[in-house]
C-alpha cells in the first residue's frame, strides 16, 4: 500500500538561508524553486535518493506555512507518503476510526492526488497521502 | 555525499498504540521491536521504500525521547540521512559555520557511524547524519 517516503516538508522563513545549510552545507541538489500562490508560500524542491526535502517559505501571514511558523517556529512540517490507491488508502484509514483532513483526494499542480491525515489520529504526525496517476502528469495538469 | 533518507525518527508515549496506526491502518511492516537501554527507549522499525520510520516510545524519565515527549508532545523527533563519508560530512558542515551536537562520529549498535547536527543550525530540524561501513556490521559490533 505505501511505496515511499515521497518527501518532508520543512518551514522555513527565508529559503535563501536555509539553502546556505541544505544545498551549500549538506550538498543536495535543488530541481526548482516554486512561487504557490494557492499555499501562500515558496517551495524548493531538493530530491535525496527516491524522496524529496520540500523547504516552505511562508508568503501570506494566513498561510499554513505562516501559522506553522507563528505557533511553532522553522521545523519539519509534514512528511508525505506514496499510496497505490488513496481510495483505498483513505478507505482503510477511516474504518479504523481515524480522522482525516481531507476526506475526498484533492488534485496537486503535478497531477497527484492528494489528502492529509490529522495529526491528532498519527501521534503528532501531519501525514500527507499522495497518488501518482500516469494519465495526470505536471503537464496534462497544466493544459487543463 | 547524502545518498538517501536513513530513517525518521518518530517520538510516541505507547508504541503498541501507534503501531495501531502505522502498522495496521497505515499497513506498514515492523522488523524489529529492539530495547534500547543505552537510549532509555524501545524502538519499533518499519521499513517504507529505501527509508524506515522508527516509533520511540521513552522508556526512562530522563531520555531525551522523555524530554522531547514533555516540551512537545508526541511528533516528529529527527530525520537521518546517509552519507558516504561522515567524517567529510562533519568537516564540510564545521567549515560552513554549522553547530554539530557530535564533533566525532559514534558507534552505533547496527554499526553504523552516526552524529548529530544541532536544530539551531538547520533550521529547527534535528538531522542525524550515518554512514554505514561495510566492515561494521551489527555482528562484528556485537562482538566487540
């Protein structure tokens, strides 16, 4: 059912800084820095083996990112799995009685489908859910 | 020099609880429950892809998985990533300025070498940093 960690979702307050650390310090590559109006935020992309570190720069003070930051400070986020089938997935969560942010599977900017697990059912956990369909890539999402 | 994400180390209060989560709604494997004096802990590994995630449960008032268990609740503890040289790790990451919790790799108990990176200098993230060697396994460790 879960094939990988697809990424960790790390809030930071100034991706250029942090960047000093992850690319410059730790030496990982970085594929692309994204403006997300629809997360109030920025986002550098950093692969490491087959997952990903995604840094989150709030934009908006009513972003996620920005409340994140607020209650918490910099730190990791969110970390997100690869499912088979969110369906399913979402299916199986909800009979063991778990609560779910996302109900229904949303859409992503790359094509995946998407859903976040509550943090209070995955012991202090923000769990997101991700399914790539082979018929929905970045680019299809983008001519839509 | 990081190859890819080791483990993410996940602070819990009952891991048998969270393995109702994890292990069956999530349906992730366990290969090991291990007691870790030296720790004050017990771990409970669940392989996912190239990666594991490790559920701590504090098994002492005074581990630092107690510790973080009080200031923050049960979450996301650290991330490890694995590297091909520690010791060019740990010198790179001096050279740029960054705080190491352990100036000098220790041993740990599968035989892997391992230090820590201090939150300050990663942007409130705990990483832990490994580099297994081929002539350190668990069994020559254990027979030392």
């Amino acid at each position: 059912m879960i094939k990988r960690i697809d990424h960790i979702g790390i809030v930071v307050k100034d991706i250029k800084e942090a960047l000093k650390v992850y690319q410059q310090a730790l030496g990982l590559g970085v594929t692309e820095i994204q403006e997300r109006p629809d997360l109030g935020a920025t986002i550098a992309f950093l692969p490491i083996g087959e997952s990903e570190i995604e840094l989150v720069q709030p934009v908006t003070i009513d972003s996620d990112a920005a409340k994140f930051s607020e209650k918490r400070g910099e730190g990791i986020h969110h970390i997100c799995l690869e499912v088979d089938d969110i369906e399913k997935a979402l299916a199986d969560l909800r009979k063991k009685g778990l609560q779910l942010i996302d109900e229904v599977p949303r859409t992503g900017p790359r094509g995946e489908r998407l859903a976040f697990i509550h943090p209070k059912s995955a012991h202090g956990v923000l769990i997101e859910l991700y399914e790539y369909r082979e018929s929905e890539t970045a680019h299809d999402s983008d001519s839509q």
